[in-house]
C-alpha cells in the first residue's frame, strides 16, 4: 500500500532515484504542452492561449480524483501523505506576490527549469531572480516571521471547511474545470494569437 | 494528438499526464510535486558554504538546520528538478525546440524582457517562501489533495496575476 | 475543442462515482489486519465498567458513550448522556464525525460485547481511533455496578474498597439519594490508553 516510501517499501535512496524519475516525467509533460514558453503561459491573463489553465485544472482533478479512487481501493492511505500546512496571511499574501512575480516574468518556477533546460534566456535570468528572492527571504526572515506564522489553520481539507464528502467535492471541481475550459476555449476563440 | 498549426501536446492529454505524475509522486514518496524548495536546499547550502559563520548565527539557517538534519541538497525537491531539467530537455530535444533565444513580445526589447523575468523571479522567489510554496507545490499539489491551502495559493496567484494583466500587457501581447 | 468533449466524457462518470460512494470508504485506512490482531488479542480496547462509572460520575466531558442496540432497547435503558448508533448505522455518514475524531474517548457498549466488539473492529478497521469497548456490556455493568455483590471478609482491603466505591457509584447512577457530584472527584484519573505509535506522514514541503 501506499505511499511507498512511508510503508518502507521502498529505501530512501530509491525514493530519490525516483524523485528524479518523476521529475523527469513533471519536465517532459511540462515542455510538452508548452509551459517553457513564457509567452504562451502568459497567454491565459489575456485570453489568446489557455494552455495553462487546461493543463493545470486537468491535472489537478486528475490526481484529485485519483487519489480518491487509490484510496477507495486501499491502494494508499490518504492520512499518510504530506499536506501543506495553511497560514492563512502567509498563504494570501504570498500568493499575490507570485502573481505579481507570475504577470511580470512570465514563469514559475517549475516551467522556468522547463524553459532553462532548452535554451530560454529569459527562464534562465528568471531563475537567477529566484534564487535573489530566496536569499532575501531567508536573509530577511525576522522582517517576514510574524506574518509567516499569523493564522495557523492547521492542514484542513477544503471539503472538511465546506462540510462536504471528498467525493462531493472532487466531483463539483470537475465541473467547475470543465466550465473554465469551455470559457477559455471560447476566449481563445475570441482573441485569437498566433502560435509562438 | 499534434493539431495543425502547434506541435505541442493536446493540453487535456498533458493535464492528464501531469496528473498521473503528480499521482505517482504521491503513492510513491506521499508528497507533491514542488519547485521552490529545491531553490531553497541550493540557497541553504551555498550560504553554508560560502559563510558558516554566518548560517551559524542566522535564525533561519539554524532553524532549517535542526529541522532538516543532513545534506541540504539530498533532498527530495532537488532530485525531482533535476529530473525537470533532464525531462525538459529530452521533450525539447524530440520536438526540435533547443534553441537559445530570448522570448518576448515583438514591442518590447529583449533588455526589457530580462529586466522584468529578472523582477518576476525575484517576486516569485520571496513570495514562494512566504507562502510556503509555489504554483506546483503549493496550488497544483494542494489542489490534488484537497488542501483549503491549496486553493487560496491558487486564487491568489492567478487573481493577482489576472488583475495585474492590464498593465503589463504589452510585454506580452 | 474535441479533446475537451472526450476528457469530459471520461471525468465526469469518474467524478459521479468518486461523489457517490460513502464518504468511510475513501478515508484513510492505516491500520493492518496484523495490528487490529494485536490490539484484539492484548484487549487493549476494553474500558472497565469501573473506568466508565468514575468517569461518568465525574462528568468527565472526553466521554462518549455510545450505545449499539436497537432504539427500542435503548429507550427502555440506557448509560447517563448515551448517545444511540444501532450497529446497523455505524457506516453512514451521518456518524463518520462521531467516530473518526481524536478528541473525545468513544465507549461503545451493547447487551454483551459481541456486538460493541464488532463495531468497534469495523471502526478500528477504518483507521479510527479513540473508540473502545465496555468491559461485559449492560450485563456487566448491571452485576458490577448496579448491584455489586459484597466482598466476603477474607478479601483484600482493595476488594472492598472496590465494593465501597461500586456500592456508592450504583446509587448515584441508578437514581439513589446520593448526589451525583460528590466526593468522587479526586479519585477521579482519566482513563489514558497509549496505543501503538502511528507511522509519520512524510515531511515536506516546497
């Protein structure tokens, strides 16, 4: 049963084999469907390619989905499996400031080593700038503590707060990402770009 | 799957795929896929390197010291992005698309576009640590698992994102 | 455009499934039939009738008690604050939050233990913690409780303390003059049963 590494069915040296394994199959998919352009991941803010939204709802209520069916069959026990704890400041604000740092540079981190890995210099200043912004939040840490550990949430599930099944909930996100995707072929419909 | 006028995968069959990775990462090493903290383990290291005195009387350093006992760099994050760049590569290599170049917007200059990726990095690097992940860590893994995180990391980054596209929109369009 | 139509097709009837199973079937289940056995076989499950009266005496609010039977049966009686989940309910939904929680110590009980025990390997089953069993059921809880038989002279003084204190809890809980609050407080001790260490979630984190 899963996870692997937790039931000590794997050792830790092979989980890090494997972690490069998946990070291989995470790079491939990424490159693939076209996140190591920047110009089509910004796309999605303005309507003209929605890539970015497709890939990353399909992905997510994929795995949702599939996590709930492993874990119906017995095949991984969900309470063992590492959930990002929520800050509920930390988590906000961060997040607008990577939205910010998203609209502007065009990337994220795991697509700027997508486009880094072939040939984008733009990925590559990016992520020079990634490693200045972590340098200044681990230089900077007392300036940022009090908000990084304001409103601990614990690691609370959205369908728990919601009060409803996991099921329930996996099921209206799907809807909700088939809605988005429709919408966004709808825009890409209406401003229409080039391909890059 | 190519359609006419993209080499690119279908997007629904790349969502899937990045779906069943994210899935194996979970059955395999119970966690999610992540970027930002192998940025972090190459950060803390370096530090340590380059100024132990330094690590030795920082906060931060010492905390990630006692929390994260060993090689900052055998860490999970690090060799699951190497494999990013292994795999980005490889998908580039096949799809003909190794190229140098800087990409932007035909109205604005390349200088421009660096200046901005080298801010957008910056942002995104700060804003990674405070939220305690980014876009894969945080939204997409969070997202898998149902996590209330998860879902306000998401909002918040393509909110912002989308609210801030106005004004930049000429580097892109 | 058609790829959409297609993923939708295969998604959605994946979504109505995972949406319509009960909610129990896709918790975690990290308990091992190897441990439940374990568990069984130390009886590491079971509170004593004399745990459960103290800690109803001493309205001790971590205590749950959660009577199996029928409604019927539970009308006729029931333990002070019961709270009535025939076995046949044990799996809905409604009750998931009862029994899968780390907050308060679940004590289920039926006429014997046949029944609570079987609901309570189900639940263990499940992953959930914090549920037991009370020692003998209502049979039990009547002979020790509500009608202790006296020790005879040649006993231990602990044997009588014992009766003394089951005399004193039978009254105050079958409705005699005693009140309920008296005394008992300071020998109350919180029944705290360690159980076997979980494994650890995996550390993480971007």
């Amino acid at each position: 049963m899963g996870p692997l590494i937790v039931n000590e069915i794997i050792s830790q040296n092979t989980n890090y084999l494997l972690a490069f394994v998946i990070g291989i199959g995470f790079g491939f998919v990424l490159e693939a469907s076209g996140f190591s352009s920047s110009r089509k991941l910004a796309g999605m803010f303005y309507g003209y390619d929605t890539v970015v939204l497709k890939v990353f709802f399909t992905a997510a209520i994929t795995a949702s989905l599939g996590l709930l069916f492993f874990s119906l069959f017995g095949w991984i026990d969900l309470s063992l499996i590492y959930i990002n704890p929520t800050y509920l400041w930390s988590a906000i604000t961060g997040g607008v400031i990577m939205g910010a740092g998203f609209i502007m540079g065009g990337f994220c981190p795991g697509t700027s080593f997508c486009g880094a890995a072939i040939g984008k210099i733009d990925a590559m200043i990016f992520i020079a700038g990634l490693f200045i912004g972590v340098l200044i939040f681990t230089e900077g840490y007392p300036l940022f503590e009090k908000m990084y550990m304001a409103e601990f949430l614990g690691a609370p599930k959205v369908s728990d707060s919601l009060g409803l099944k996991d099921g329930v909930f996996a099921f209206l996100l799907v809807l909700a990402a088939l809605g988005m995707f429709w919408a966004g072929e709808w825009a890409e419909k209406k401003f229409p770009r080039e391909e890059y | 799957m190519n359609s006419k006028k993209s080499n690119y995968l279908n997007p629904y069959l790349g969502g899937v795929l990045l779906g069943l990775v994210l899935l194996s990462a979970y059955y395999i090493s119970g966690r999610g896929l992540g970027a930002s903290g192998a940025i972090k383990s190459a950060i803390v290291t370096t530090v340590e390197t380059v100024a132990p005195a330094h690590a030795e009387n920082t906060e931060f350093y010492r905390d990630y010291k006692t929390t994260h006992p060993g090689n900052p760099l055998k860490s999970w994050l690090v060799f699951e992005m190497l494999g990013v760049l292994a795999g980005g590569f490889l998908s580039g290599a096949i799809a003909g698309r190794l190229k140098f170049k800087v990409e932007h917007s035909p109205r604005i200059t390349s200088k421009r576009r660096l200046a901005f990726a080298l801010m957008g990095g910056i942002l995104f690097g700060v804003g990674s640590q405070l939220g305690r992940g980014c876009t894969s860590g945080s939204a997409l893994s969070g997202m898998a698992n149902l996590s209330l995180g998860g879902f306000i990391s998401m909002a918040a980054i393509f909110g912002t994102a989308f609210a801030l596209a106005w004004f930049f929109r000429k580097n892109w369009i | 455009m058609k790829s959409r139509v297609i993923l939708a097709a295969f998604i959605i009837p994946l979504g109505l499934i995972i949406a319509a199973v009960p909610a129990y079937k896709t918790l975690s289940t990290s308990v091992s039939p190897e441990e439940i056995l374990n568990e069984v076989r130390s009886g590491i499950q079971i509170i004593t009738t004399d745990e459960v009266a103290e800690m109803i005496i001493a309205k001790d609010p971590s205590l749950l008690l959660i009577d199996i039977r029928s409604p019927e049966e539970f009308e006729k009686f029931n333990l002070p604050g019961a709270l009535n989940i025939p076995i046949d309910n044990i799996l809905s939904d409604e009750w998931i939050d009862i029994f899968d929680q780390n907050i308060k110590m679940n004590v289920l009980y039926g006429n014997g233990t046949t029944k609570s025990n079987e609901a309570w390997m189900i639940l263990r089953q499940l992953g959930f913690e914090n549920n037991y069993v009370l020692q003998g059921g209502l049979n039990y809880w009547a002979e020790t409780i509500m009608n202790p038989k006296p020790p005879s002279n040649i006993n231990p003084d602990d044997e009588i303390a014992k009766y003394d204190f089951r005399k004193g809890a039978g009254q105050a809980l079958g409705g005699g003059s005693i009140s309920v609050n008296q005394g008992n407080e300071s020998t109350t001790k919180k029944a705290v049963i360690k159980r076997k260490k979980k494994k650890k979630r995996v550390a993480g984190g971007c």
